[in-house]
C-alpha cells in the first residue's frame, strides 16, 4: 500500500533522477498515470451506473459527473427495458427535428459536456439507467490514497515509472 507521498519518492528513486525538472512534473505524470488505469482497468469499482427520470417533452437528461466513458442507455417503458443505441447529435437532430412531437425514445447522443439527448421526445416520464466506466478520486496532496494506491501500488508506480522515463527522455533532445 503506498501514497501519493510514497510516489513523489518512490518515482525519482526508481528512475535515479532527483531532477527539479522531474519532480515539478511528477503531479502531472501521476494524473495521467491514474488516467491510464482508470482507463485500463475493469475492476467492479470502476463501473458505475447513474438512474432518473426522463422528462416528458424533454430531450435532455444529465450526463453523470464522473463519467469516463459510456457503456449504454436504457429505458423502462410498459413494455420492458429497451437498450437505446448511441447516434451522433447530427443524426439525432436530423432524424427528429421537430422536438414538439412525442414518441419512445429509440437513440441518445451527447449534447453537451453535461448532458446527454434522446430521439424521439419523450412521450412519457421513463426511468432511465445510464452504465458507464467512471473515473475514481485521484491521489493528490489533499487526498493522499485512493483505490489504485491502496489495491494496486506496484502497477501504479510502474504507470507513474513509464510517464516519468518518457519524460526525462524527451527532455534530453
């Protein structure tokens, strides 16, 4: 089990650099490690899922704060869950553009970096699940461990290794 303080040191002593330059990038080269992994990973942690209410006439609904990245939308009608399939916004706009009809949603996309769209316009109020791959808390000052540094050191520490050694060799050209 290590910290966000293990790894300030841990790094530089593994790569035996003791460079300023290194260590006033190691908190940038640590957020991109935690990055890596939340990314890499597929521990139960790392899934989350996000529920509420369509709103009728309504075409927006929110995006979840730590989304790192979408595994589907689904919807409960009187006829069961349905499964909406992912579009680009333009295809959403151009397949219902008039926002004033109503019918069961069958598509979302992303409006906006908050929130998510559907088409058709809810014609009812649906309960909807989002399931998405969520970014954890990252080690910081402030937050000394997190899940990666507590479950995972050693491959966070190589993370952090490989992100530095990139580093220390672009800086010699």
């Amino acid at each position: 089990m290590g910290s966000y303080a293990t790894l300030l040191t841990d790094v530089p002593a593994f790569l035996e650099n003791d460079s300023t330059e290194l260590a006033n990038n190691l908190p940038t080269i640590i957020s991109n490690a935690q990055d890596m992994m939340f990314r890499d990973l597929t521990v139960a942690e790392l899934f989350g899922t996000y529920s509420g209410s369509l709103t009728q006439s309504s075409i927006s609904f929110p995006r979840p704060t730590d989304i790192l990245t979408l595994r589907g939308v689904t919807i409960l009608t009187t006829s069961g869950l349905i499964s909406l399939n992912y579009r680009d916004r333009g295809y959403l706009e151009q397949f219902w553009p008039s926002q004033t009809q109503t019918a069961i949603p069958i598509y979302f996309s992303v409006l906006n970096e908050n929130t998510f769209m559907v088409a058709p316009t809810p014609n009812s109020a649906y309960f909807y699940t989002t399931q998405y791959k969520k970014r954890l808390a990252y080690v910081t000052t402030s937050s000394p461990t997190n899940y990666l540094t507590d479950n995972c050191y050693d491959t966070l520490l190589a993370a952090c290794c490989l992100g530095a050694a990139q580093f220390v060799m672009d800086d010699r050209q």
